[in-house]
C-alpha cells in the first residue's frame, strides 16, 4: 500500500470518529445517514487518488542513472561511405626505353621496357597480365604476368625482348594491360625504324653483250648462213627486250627475255649474207635501259 493510500484512509478514520463523537446525542437516524455520506466521500476521494497514481509513468529501470542522450553522430556504414573518385584499376606510364623513331639494323635484338604506376584502388595481383594485341609483335613475347602483388602508388616494370625485321621500313607493336578478369587497361607500344647499312641495289640493267662473231669469214662458196650467237649480261633478276640490227639487212624483229637472277644469256640469231664485204651487227636494248652494243664487224671474201 502506498503512503498516499494510508494518508487518505487515515483521514477517512479520524472524519468518522469525530463525526461519531460529536453526533453520539442525537438520534441514531441522523447518526446513520452522517457515516454513510462520509464514506461515500472517501470512497470516491480514495478511487480519485489511486487513478492518479495509477496513470502516472513508470520510472525507467537505468540502475539509477539518468538515461543517456540520443546522439544524431552515428558512424555510417560502409555503404554510406562516400567514393573517393578513384576506380579500381587504372595505370599510368612513368617511364620507358627505345624512344618511337628509334633506328634498327635489320635482324637487330634489343629490349623495350615501360615501367607502370598503379594509379587505381585495387591490388595489381599476378593474375594481371600485359598482352601484345595489335601490330608488329616483332619476334617478342606474346604476354608478360605480374610477378607479384603491385599495391596502390607501387611502380612495375615491363620488359619484352625483341628482334628488328629483316626487311627495312617502320614498324609499331601494341601491347595492353589486363586485370585478372580482363579488364582492360593501359595500352603501350614499341615504334622503331629499320634501316639497312648496305648500298641499295642498282636498277636492273644490261651490263655487256657480246657475239661471236670472228675477224674475217673465207667460205668455199657463197651466200654465206651465220649461226649468231649473242651474249647478253644483265646484273639482277628481270626481262630484256633486244632487236638485232644489221647493215645489209637493217632491223630485226624485237625479241623478249628473262632472266631469274644476275648472269649472262644466251640468243641466237641467223644471219645470210650473199656476197664478199664488211659487214657489222649491233643490238639494241630496247628494255630496260636502251643501249646499243656494237658494231660488232668481220669481214667476208666469197670465192
């Protein structure tokens, strides 16, 4: 029973004793219908009190302490972090060897190199790899991996080991860095020239001809028929066109032929000379360089 319960019953004893004592000489009716209206007021002023008590908040169970504060500066979670701006994978060229341009002898070896920054927020792991993709490969690896983990800020270095072509003019060879679920990355490159020491070959051209033709010809009897024999030299691989020319005759009809590599061939031509005199021949390069070889001359005594 609370306190306030007692204080009011006690209030409620003492009303009806007073009461008892004072009305003790009048009648017993009076006396009767006085407790009555006294206890009604109790009662009443007594459901009152345990109604307000009743209604009031119970006091929070906190061991005695006042209850802390609401706070609004909560950590957030990692969703809410906010993005930095900088992605995952991403590489920056911070040096490199054999500068585009750079001049090779055909069949040279040299190394090319770049040496890379991880500029992203992800690891560089040994899944990551540098793939040639495009170009020349000239004679170079295929892919090169990560030897090991390359962290945020770290630098690698990239090396292929490659081989000039044979052949002189520009050459260019792409690779490109790949991460280990082939995103792609960075592409870098390797731009030379090839260049041969060597004097360049001269144009194709007939160097000599030649007959076989003697100083002087003494038939048993005329018109006399020469097998000619006619030598041409040419100094590479090509296609002559001659025209045997002679001095009683005049022009030939103009022959065609082909050499697989630098030498001398071999023509004939038939040749019919009715009477005694001095005769020549000449051979005209019509293709490729137009030259005249010649005269070649003899002389022929008919009996």
């Amino acid at each position: 029973m609370s306190k306030q319960k007692a204080l009011i019953l006690f209030f409620i004893w003492l009303t009806v004793t007073a009461c008892g004592i004072s009305v003790s000489q009048k009648k017993d009716d009076d006396t009767e219908m006085l407790k009555l209206q006294l206890t009604q007021q109790s009662l009443t002023m007594t459901q009152v009190a345990s109604s307000n008590a009743n209604n009031q908040p119970a006091p929070a169970d906190n061991g005695g302490s006042n209850p802390p504060p609401a706070s609004d500066n909560s950590a957030p979670s990692e969703e809410e972090e906010e993005d930095d701006g900088i992605p995952c994978n991403d590489s920056h060229i911070i040096g490199e060897t054999i500068k585009d341009g750079t001049v090779f002898k055909p069949g040279q070896t040299f190394a090319k190199t770049w040496t890379l920054r991880n500029e992203g927020d992800c690891d560089w792991t040994t899944g990551y790899t540098l793939k040639f993709i495009e170009g020349s490969r000239l004679n170079g690896e295929s892919s090169v991996k990560v030897p090991s983990v390359i962290e945020p800020g770290e630098d690698i270095t990239f090396q292929v080991n490659l081989k000039a072509p044979d052949a002189p003019g520009d050459y260019t060879g792409v690779w490109q860095l790949f991460a280990d679920d082939d995103e792609e990355l960075g592409r870098y490159w390797v731009k030379i020239t090839v260049e041969d020491d060597a004097p360049p070959p001269p144009a194709f051209a007939v160097t000599s001809v030649s007959t076989n033709f003697k100083k002087s010809y003494n038939p048993g009897a005329c018109p006399l028929v020469l097998d000619v024999e006619i030598y041409i030299k040419t100094n590479a691989a090509g296609t002559v066109k001659y025209q045997p020319e002679t001095s009683d005759l005049g022009k030939a009809p103009v022959d065609t032929v082909k050499f697989d590599k630098a030498g001398t061939d071999t023509e004939t031509y038939t040749w019919t000379i009715q009477n005694s005199g001095s005769y020549w021949l000449k051979v005209n390069i019509i293709e490729p360089n137009n030259q005249v070889f010649g005269p070649f001359s003899f002389t022929l005594t008919c009996p």
